[in-house]
C-alpha cells in the first residue's frame, strides 16, 4: 500500500507555503523561489464558469 498526499505545506524555517501534489512539490527548477509562497493566499485561484442555460416548454 501507499500514501499520496495533496494539500499545502508550511516550511518551519522560512514559514513560506509551498503547493504538493500527489506527494511531490510542483515547482519551477529555472527559479526556485517562485514556487514558495509568503502566504497561503498566493496559490488560491477561483475559476467561475457559466453557461447559457435554455428550457424547452413541450
């Protein structure tokens, strides 16, 4: 058996947030210092999408 985990991770040293996924850091390896985040906050996106909903009267 094994364990996968997904979530944001706190680094005790710095207190910069960094994004895991499925067990492994995403991150940028030309520039490591964009993929830590000062606040939680820098990594949440919201995504709306919305539709044209139409009814048929029989």
């Amino acid at each position: 058996m094994s364990t996968s985990i997904t979530g944001y991770f706190q680094d005790e040293d710095t207190k910069k947030w960094i994004k895991v996924h499925n067990g492994a850091a995403v991150f940028n390896p030309e520039n490591m210092a964009d993929s830590w985040g000062a606040r939680l906050e820098d990594f949440i996106k919201i995504k709306l999408k919305t539709g044209v909903y139409k009814y048929f009267k029989k």
